[in-house]
C-alpha cells in the first residue's frame, strides 16, 4: 500500500468513526467496550469500502496533465510547392522559329521593309487620329506618338478598357493622366488632349471588339476581300486562278505592304522542316505582332541559306 493510499485509509477510518458515534450518542445507546469495538469496525470497513470504490475509478487516480500554454504564434505556412514545368508547345516553338529566322546574322529583312511589326501601323493611325484635332506638324506629331509607345501607352487592350461600358474614356486612371498629359506637353492644348484620348481609345476599342485589338487583321481582312474577288474585276484565260492568286499576292505585299501570306512550296517546306504546319506560323507571326507578308521571305531566305533551324 502506498502512502497516498494509508492516508486515505486512515482519514476514512476517523470520518467513519467519528460519524458513527455522533448515531449511537443520537439514539442514547448506553456506551460500553463491545460497542466500541462494533463501532470501529464498521468505522474500518466503510473506510475500506470507500478506498476500493476509489480505486476502482480510474479519473480519479490518474493525474491529469495540465494542457499545453497556446501560443500566440501562428505556425508557419509551408513553403509553396514550384508549379510543374510547362511543356513546351507548337505555338511557342513556332513563335521561336520566326524570331530566329528574324535575328539571323546577316538578315536584312529588317531593313528592307517599313512595316516589319505591326504596332507602328497602329503607332502611324494614333498620329492621323491626332492630326485631325490639332494644328501640330507632321513631326511633332510622330515625335510624340514615338514618345507614348517607347512609355507603353498605346497598348490597345489597356486604352479599350479605359472606356469599356462608359462613352467617355475613365479620367480617374492612372493611364488616362498620363496619355493626356503628354499629348498637353507634346503641342495639345488641354481640350484637344481630352478630344485625342477619347479618340485613341475608341479606335482601339473598335480593333478589340471586331478584330481582337490587332491592326493587321482589320488590314488584312480586305485584303483576303480583294483576292476573292479578283474574278469580278478581271479574266484571265491564258493564267490558272491560283497563279493569278499568287501575283495578286505578291503586289499586294509590294504596293501596300498588306499582311497577306502567299502559301506556296517555300513555305510548306519551311514549316515541315521545323515540325510545323503554316497555318501555325501564321497564328505565331499574329501574336509576335510580325508582318505577315514577311514569312514568304523568311522562308525563301531559309531555303537558300540552307541552314537548318534547331
């Protein structure tokens, strides 16, 4: 027996006692030795039961450890999982080909043409936008057009969005402020600075909404128009269609610099030979925002450096 256990034991034994006295002295039972030992031994017993009936609840027993103090702390997030790595698709591999065909040592596609990226024609509607409402010259006028696209000001999707839902271009944002005011510091006075972002920004709401905000598709679309068309206007009976097809094409690539794309066995080879289809090209010339009557050169300049692309 432990001495937690002989403590018990003992206060139960006097407790008992104590309260069967106080009965006997209650009911005036004449107090003798025989009932003093009955008395203790009931007092011993009641004792002992009530021991056993402790021990025998075992909540009562066992020590409870105190809980844990909370902290205040909060754990620590774990660390963010890296995204799996993204395969590469046809679209980025076909957007890689054209600027490296673009990037090539000796190119001089560049140079030969004006319109090699088609954010200058959208750059060259700005300036003729802006010419009609004020009195700045020709220069001055390209000078700040320059200014606002090297700034990033022009991008069609951001300057549709100013005036979304609205029948005026949102004032309060940030791009707004800046468009009008360095169309203020470039020779506007402040009314024709508000007159010229409105403009600009219906102008591109309307190649966002109809065209997907590219130039070269509102551009092209009368050009595909004018090809189909050809029989209207002219008959040939000593020239196939699809070679009058071809040189339509093509003068239409010469006289208007139009983003039309002759598909002929240059340019199926070209594609082939990089894992490509043309139609794939196309769209990565679209989203590199590349004149698209470049890839029949490209791929004529591949073909005759004989120069396989990795």
């Amino acid at each position: 027996m432990s001495y937690r256990s002989f403590r018990g034991l003992l206060v139960g034994l006097v407790v008992a006692w104590v309260v069967t006295w106080v009965a006997v002295k209650m009911m005036n039972v004449v107090w003798t030795g025989a009932l003093m030992f009955l008395l203790t031994l009931a007092a011993g017993i009641a004792a002992w039961v009530a021991m056993a009936l402790t021990a025998s609840n075992p909540l009562k027993q066992r020590d409870i450890p105190p809980s844990p103090p909370q902290s205040d702390t909060k754990p620590a997030p774990p660390p963010p999982s890296e995204p799996p790595a993204q395969p590469k698709t046809s679209s980025d591999h076909a957007r890689f080909v054209l600027q490296q065909s673009m990037t090539r040592p000796g190119s001089k596609l560049i140079e030969t043409h004006r319109w090699v990226w088609e954010g200058a024609r959208w750059n060259a509607l700005v300036l003729t936008l802006l010419a009609q409402i004020c009195g700045a010259s020709e220069q001055e006028l390209r000078t700040l057009v320059e200014h606002l696209s090297d700034l990033d000001l022009l991008r069609v999707d951001a300057l549709a969005g100013l005036i979304k839902g609205r029948k005026e271009p949102d004032r309060e944002q940030t791009l707004s402020r800046r468009v009008e005011n360095l169309l203020t510091s470039g020779g506007l006075n402040p009314d024709e600075a508000k007159v010229g972002l409105a403009v600009i920004c219906e102008a591109a709401a309307g190649l966002l909404v109809h065209h997907e905000g590219k130039i070269q598709l509102y551009i092209r679309r009368y050009g595909e128009q004018m090809l189909r068309e050809i029989s209207q206007s002219f008959a040939f009976s000593s020239l196939e269609s699809t070679k009058v097809g071809a040189a339509f094409t093509l003068w239409l690539q010469n006289v208007c610099d139009m983003p039309l794309c002759l598909v002929d066995d240059h340019l199926s080879s070209f594609a082939t030979k990089n894992g490509l289809e043309v139609k794939e090209l196309i769209a990565a010339a679209d989203e590199l925002d590349l004149n698209l009557g470049l890839l029949d050169e490209l791929a004529l300049s591949e073909q005759q450096q004989k120069l396989p692309l990795q």
